[in-house]
C-alpha cells in the first residue's frame, strides 16, 4: 500500500472511531456548545483501546483485529443506547439538528484536523527514520503492544518481564495500526501525525467552547472559530522565544553583553563574525527546550539541565513519548470540567441549601453515564501519562468547587479552606500511588486506599456537623470537595487499577530546589507571549471589577509569606532524610562548608526572587478575582436571574487555568521530584509542559475578553498580540525547513527504510523476523548503552531480547538488580567456549532466537559465530547476519 493510501486508511479509522462515540460526546459535553465534537476523535481511541484493554487484561479478548472490532462495536452500542437515554429525551435537541444547525462549526473542525494530519505527514516524511534520541524505544513498546497476546505487553528490552512504564499511548497507536494495516515502522510516523492534528483540535476545541459560551448570540460562529483556530496555534504550533533569539544573535543584531546576561546556552557567546544559517550543523532548534540554565553555588553548568520541551518542539524532535501522546486526551477532561462548569448554571435552581443535597443533586444530574465516563477519561490520564492526572484532578475538581461557590457568599478564609482540597487531594494521590508503586504487593495499595476513604468520609461528616451548627460553609464545602475529588480519584484509579497494580517507578517522594530559582529572562523566554497576555488580562480585569492596590498587595503578600513558611517547614523536614541530606552535603561540600553553602545559596535566592514575585503576583490576582466574582454582590451581578439571556461566565473557569499553570511552574522554584537524575531536570520538564497548555488556553480566552474593550485599547491589544505570537511563530517556521532541508530530498512514510542503505544486514534480518515469527518468543542480540544501535532488533520487531537499554530499564522500575545480572550474562553467552555454559544460559533465559550480525561480532568477537554454527540450527542467512534457532526440549 502506497503512503498516501495508508495515510488517507489512519484518517478514515479515526473517523470511525469518532463516530462510534459521537452519540456518546453529544450526551456527555450537553453544556458546551461544540457539544464535544472537537473532543469525539479522542475520545473515540480512547473509550475503543481501553474496553479492548480491559477484556483482554481480563483475559476475554485476544489481542487481534476481532478483538478490536469486538470492542467498538459494543461502544457503539453503548454510545448509541446513551444517547437514546439521555436526560432531556425529546424536549432536548437532537443530533440530527445540531449537525445541521452547526455545519459550519464540523466543517472546520473537520478541515483543521485533515489538514493538520496531512501536513505533519507531509513533514515526517522528509525524515521518517526512527533512529536518534529515544525514537527506538517509543518503537519497541509499539510492536510489543502489536505484538503480545495479553496485556500488559512483554517487555521488549527485559524479557520475562511486562512493560513497567504508561504504555496506553503505544498501545492505541499499535490498535489504530492494526485496523489501517500499518507495520510498526510505518504507525510510528502516522501516529506522530494524529497526534499533531488531535491537539490542534484540542485546542481548537476548548478555545471555542470558552468564547461561544460567552457570547450571548452562538449564532454568530465567526468569532468562536476564529479564535479556537488561534487557539490551536497557541497550544500546537507557536514555539517559545528562543526561535527568534537565534535569528538574533546569528546576524549580530544584538551586542554581546547582552547574550552573555541572558545567559542561554549556546547563544550566550558572541554572536558570530558572519551570519550562517542554520547555525551549529542544522540542529539550532534543539536549544529550545533548554533555555533554563542552571548553574552550581560555584557558577559553572550543572551537568544535567532542565528541560523545557513545549508540545511544537515534541512533535519536530519526532519522539513519540507518553507526555506527546497524551495531549490530546488532556482536552477531553479539560472539556469535561469546563461541561460541568457550566452545568452548574443550570444546576443551581432546585438546590436545598445543603451540602449533601448538592452533592447528590450533581451526580442526579451529571448522570451515573457521565460521571462512569468521565472517570475513565480521567483516569487515562493516570495510564497515558502519569504525571498529567494529578495536575488535570485538580482542574476538574477545583471547576467543581467554583461551581459551588457560585451560590454563596464567600468569607475571608475562602483562600485557605478552599484550597486545602487540593493539598489533601495531592496527598492522598501520593500516598496512594507511592504504595502501588513501590510494588512489594497490592495489598498495601488497598489497606491504604480503604483507610484514606474512611478519613475523607469522616472530614466530610465532620465538616457536615460544622456547617449545620455554625454555618461555616467553606468548612463544609472542603468536606464535600473532598469526597467529590475523591471519588474521582479512586474511580480514575480503580477503572485502570490492572494497570496501577503492576507498575513500578523510580519517583521516591520531594527534595528541596536549594540554588536554582528560574531567573526571570529565561522564563520569560520560555513563556513570554502568555504571560504578557495574561498579566495585561489580570489587571484589566482587577480595573473592572474595582478591586483595590491594598487588597491585591495584601493578598500577594500574604502569599509570599504562607510560600515562605511552607519551604522553611519543608526545609526544616527535609534536612532529617537521608536522600537530602545527601544533597546537602554534596552543595556544602562545593562551597568549602555548610556555612558557606547557606550563605552563597541565600545570596542566589535574594539576586534572583522575580520568577518566584511574578508567580505569586498572577496567583494573588486570580485570589482576590475570585473573592470579587464570588462575593453576595458579585453573585448577584453575574446570577442568570438578574441578567434573563446573559451567557455564563467562564471567567472563573480561565482563572483556575491560569492558577493551575502558576502553580506548576512555580513548585519548581523551590521543590523536585526525586528520581535518577538527581536534579530539577524532570520535574521542570513534566511542569511547565502542562503550563504550556494551561497558560496557551487561558491566554487565548484572554485575548478575546481584551478585544472586547473599546476604542484605542482594543487596538493596541491587537498590536501587540500580533507581535508576540509572531515572535513565537518564528520558531515553528525556521525549525520546519531546517529538519525537512527545505522540503528537499526523498520521501516516505516507512521509519525503518533507510536501514535498507546503511544497515542492510539488520535490514534483512527484521524483515524476516516480522514475516516469519508469531508470538513473543525470546531473542538474543548484542546489548548496547543508551541511545545506541543496541536492542535493534527487538526494537524493530517488539520480540523480547534478553536485555536491551540497561539505563532505561532503571529509570521505569527504579532500584532493581536485573540489568546488572544480565549484561555480564548475554557477554558470556556470545563469548563463552563451554557449551554447557552457553546452553545453561540459553534455557535460563528461555532464548529461542539468537542473533549473530555486525553489531554481535564486533562487539563480541568471532567465537559466536563459530560456536553457535556448530551447536544450533540456522534459519536465516544473508547479509552478514545469522539468525540461529534454539529448542530447547
């Protein structure tokens, strides 16, 4: 099949899959006008991979084309008796009339996501090899989840073991591949290419809901579009500032002081004599996620810098990992708190008054339907990309707790009882998914899950009798919030618990960040366009609803003085572990003496506290919005009654985003994650991936509620998010011609072709693998470092070898002996002269296949080749590569 019709088979297939959750999405997202079109094409892979996942998992379905069929067919079913059922029945419009209604709205979404997917496999097919950073690991998973009977899927790179990493991403790549006719090789770059397109739909998506929610006319589509359109650059396309910084300094528009104080890696030398495009051998664009720099208390680069990826520059690197998969997905539970949200203004007619009794009236009217659906939904986030679930419960959970407190006054501790929610919710997520990771066995999981129920069972009660007997509402409301949250987390837990149970990490709880706050040139490279977007918004905003200088310096420093006692406190807790004060040591010792350390770390934090003051500043301003929004006269401009025909706000929705987003990219200025890496590298990776989307979503509300202000404001708002986003735009559109060379050169769609030219022998090998084995018997090939040619052959097949990449082995399972074993034994395997030895390894490891090429002889010398000549049967031989057969009965 030639690469246009594969491309145009994926496309169809995801068409399908939307359509056989359409019904579904259209009773789910009833309060969003796209009424989850935008989010059907997701929502459609994921609802179809996680049944198939769940009955084979359970050992009901085969890991086959049937299954798969077998899976969407009872979705189908499930979508359309969901549809029939809903609440409303035939007073609510149809389907049939909304499509027809808003054929506008599909035409476009529609146009958007063909045309997104055609570029982007336009554009990886001018370099579709899978080789180069992780790409080969991202592929073995692929194949392995094509290619195992059950799930989990075995381990490519350990045999005998199941993926210990959130393989549900490769897993619906493998079954949108299987229902294509796409080969591995082939699915990876395709994949590459939906994933592109769903989250510009995403964004697209949720930027339409938000502006045709909030206009009084939705027939008036030309505006929603037009900006969930921006909406979709915002959060796909545009890159951070670091594009145009290299235009900048190639050409020497800029003196070199000023590159030597931005301090950017790379480009903080002198600009060059004479301009040369692209600079640094064509991979110029890679310095984009790395413009963070952090340095020791002694001034020099720490060996392991920050990541900043944003999702454009995912999808140029090409690797297809879970925090890339999961993006369109995160649009789907974002449409579903916005859904809710918005729910909640036709929910407040009716309610009692009572705590209880608004809770049993959100889950009457959410509808066991959707809150079942949106657990799932949510709880693949947990499965997709494990970091992502706890930042997006607590959007949804936080969108839950704003609807509520659209009904009631609000009193000073607003601030502090409210959001207790969110600590408790993150630590009883923690707690939780620490015990399942550590993995000594799911009992701990459970006893823990059970004891943190019976605790937020009492808070609630406890908070119940508060509000009855005094009338401390926000007291009460924390209660219920808790359960609320709860409940989805243990529902989001509990739908991909198969999962949770058998996975294995290397996180191991917070240490401090003690010498490296984010100085503010660099993080404003990072997120400059949103976070002038946003600030202009915020005081718009704080001028609008007349809240006062003193109230916002207040609240800010109140903040500044809670975040100060919390890291004095966390600080002072940390020092009595061992991991910190390990750490602790290793900077004292750099300094010539804690004394010293202390000193020369506070001088740091002192020089360089605006990242930190900026972040508080956009917290404080969405505290004292909300406490001006929520107050008896705030309600009452905004109630539905007082305004008959008004739209819903959304405003309090975006200040949540906005929120959220200042959160995560603040926590790193103080704390990390410990894992591998010993430093902030991950943690600020993970953090301000998800801000990317946050901040790039409400900066888009934002412009729009700007543009809606007279006269000469509107203008320079225009003017200025002209050039802002055009500043972001620049990256996108240099780094494109440099990786395709200027849309040059051959072309095609197949990730593993150029191995045909420069690694034939290997070529050939896989090829007759791929024809000729069924199952996952194991193999034995060379074992090699990280990022090199070794495990190339289960990589390319999913077949389990021995041993693959031993480093990321550690980084998914955390402290484990295994690699360590089995690296000396797959050496004495190839290059033992004792055949007993040799076959008492083989049987240990069950090996039915071993590999005897290029990489084997020169990493293991010619006594493989002669000895497994003699001893073992050969079925295949070309190239300079022998596959040998080993029966072991």
């Amino acid at each position: 099949m030639s690469d246009l019709l594969m491309a145009v088979a994926w496309w169809l297939v995801l068409q399908i899959l939307s359509l056989t959750v359409l019904p579904l999405a259209f009773r789910l997202f009833r309060w969003l006008p796209d009424r989850g079109y935008a989010f059907s094409k997701a929502m459609g892979v994921l609802l179809v991979t996680y049944l198939f996942w769940l009955l084979n998992s359970l050992g009901f379905l085969h890991n086959s084309a049937g299954g798969i069929l077998f899976a969407m067919g009872t979705v189908a079913l499930f979508s359309l008796w969901a549809l029939r059922s809903r609440p409303g029945g035939a007073d609510e419009e149809s389907l049939g009339q909304w499509a027809r209604n808003n054929i506008r709205l599909i035409l476009t979404a529609e146009l958007l996501f063909a045309a997104a997917f055609g570029l982007w496999a336009l554009v990886r097919a001018y370099y579709p090899e899978i080789t180069a950073t992780e790409k080969p690991m991202d592929l073995a998973f692929i194949n392995a989840a094509a290619r195992s009977d059950r799930f989990p899927p075995a381990d490519p790179w350990l045999s005998g073991f199941a993926i210990s990493y959130y393989y549900f991403g490769y897993l619906m790549t493998a079954t949108i591949a299987r229902l294509a006719g796409a080969s591995g090789s082939v699915a990876f770059n395709l994949g590459l290419a939906w994933q592109f397109a769903g989250t510009l739909l995403g964004g697209f998506g949720i930027l339409y809901n938000l502006v045709a929610a909030s206009q009084k006319k939705r027939s008036r589509l030309a505006r929603p579009i037009g900006f969930g359109l921006l909406g979709s650059v915002l959060v796909g396309v545009m890159g951070n500032l670091e594009g145009l910084l290299e235009v900048l300094h190639v050409n020497a528009i800029l003196p070199a002081r000023f590159w030597q104080w931005l301090d950017i890696q790379e480009i903080a030398a002198a600009p060059p004599a004479l301009p040369a495009w692209p600079p640094r051998g064509g991979w110029w664009w890679w310095r984009a996620s790395r413009v963070i720099h952090d340095r020791g208390l002694d001034g020099k680069s720490l060996g392991l810098q920050p990541i900043d990826e944003f999702p454009f520059f995912s999808f140029l690197l090409g690797d297809m990992h879970p925090h890339v998969l999961a993006l369109p997905f995160v649009f789907v539970v974002l449409g579903l708190a916005l859904n809710w949200w918005l729910g909640s203004w036709e929910r407040d007619a009716g309610s009692d008054g009572r705590f209880s009794g608004w809770v049993r009236r959100f889950i009457r009217e959410a509808d066991p339907v959707c809150l079942v659906v949106g657990a799932v939904c949510l709880g693949a986030l947990g499965f997709l990309n494990t970091w992502d679930f706890p930042f997006y419960l607590f959007v949804t959970v936080g969108a839950l707790a704003l609807a509520q407190l659209r009904a009631r006054d609000l009193d000073s501790g607003f601030v502090v009882e409210t959001w207790l929610l969110g600590g408790a919710t993150a630590a009883s997520a923690l707690i939780a998914a620490r015990e399942l990771l550590r993995g000594e066995s799911a009992g701990m999981a459970f006893a823990v899950a059970v004891v943190l129920g019976l605790l937020t069972a009492g808070v609630a009660r406890m908070a119940q009798r508060s509000y009855r007997r005094t009338g401390r509402w926000a007291l009460g409301l924390v209660g219920q919030m808790l359960l609320v949250g709860g409940g989805l987390m243990g529902a989001g837990i509990l739908a991909y618990l198969p999962f949770f149970i058998g996975l294995r990490s290397q996180a191991g709880g917070l240490l401090p960040n003690l010498i490296n706050p984010t100085r503010l040139p660099q993080f404003l490279v990072m997120f400059g366009p949103f976070i002038f977007i946003l600030l202009a918004w915020l005081m718009g905003r704080m001028r609008h609803t007349r809240v006062s200088l003193g109230t916002f310096f207040g609240v800010t420093g109140g903040l500044l003085v809670l975040l100060l006692l919390m890291a004095a406190a966390f600080g002072v807790v940390a020092v009595f572990t061992p991991e910190a004060q390990r750490v602790l040591g290793q900077v004292a010792e750099q300094s010539g003496g804690a004394a010293a350390a202390l000193r020369r770390a506070l001088a740091i934090r002192v020089a360089n506290p605006w990242t930190a003051l900026l972040l508080l500043a956009m917290i404080g301003s969405v505290a004292v919005l909300w406490k001006s929004r929520f107050s008896a006269a705030g309600r009452t401009r905004e109630s539905p009654a007082a305004a008959p025909g008004a739209a819903p706000s959304v405003v309090p929705f975006v200040l949540l985003l906005v929120l959220t987003a200042a959160l995560l990219t603040l926590a790193p200025e103080f704390v990390y994650l410990k894992d591998n890496f010993g430093a902030r590298m991950n943690t600020v990776f993970k953090f301000y991936y998800q801000a990317w989307i946050l901040f790039a979503v409400a900066a888009g509300y934002a412009l729009y509620d700007l543009l809606q202000r007279p006269g000469l404001t509107r203008w320079a708002v225009a003017v200025g998010a002209t050039l802002l986003i055009s500043s972001g735009l620049a990256y996108p559109a240099l780094s494109i011609l440099t990786r395709t060379r200027g849309f040059s050169g051959e072309t095609g769609l197949d990730g593993m072709a150029y191995m045909a030219d420069s690694h034939p022998a290997d070529h050939a090998a896989i090829r007759w693998l791929q024809d000729n084995v069924a199952g996952t018997p194991v193999i034995l090939e060379a074992v090699g470092g990280q990022y090199s040619w070794g495990g190339r052959i289960s990589a390319h097949t999913g077949l389990p070898t021995v041993l693959g990449w031993a480093g990321h082995e550690l980084q998914w399972r955390g402290s484990t002996a295994e690699p360590g074993i089995r690296e000396p034994d797959v050496e004495t395997l190839y290059t033992s002269r004792l055949w007993p030895q040799t076959q008492e390894l083989l049987d240990k490891y069950g090996i039915e296949y071993v590999i005897v090429g290029p990489l084997e002889v020169n990493t293991y010398g010619q006594m493989a080749a002669i000895k497994f000549d003699r001893a073992l049967e050969t079925v295949f031989q070309a190239d300079g590569v022998t596959i040998y057969q080993w029966n072991s009965q």
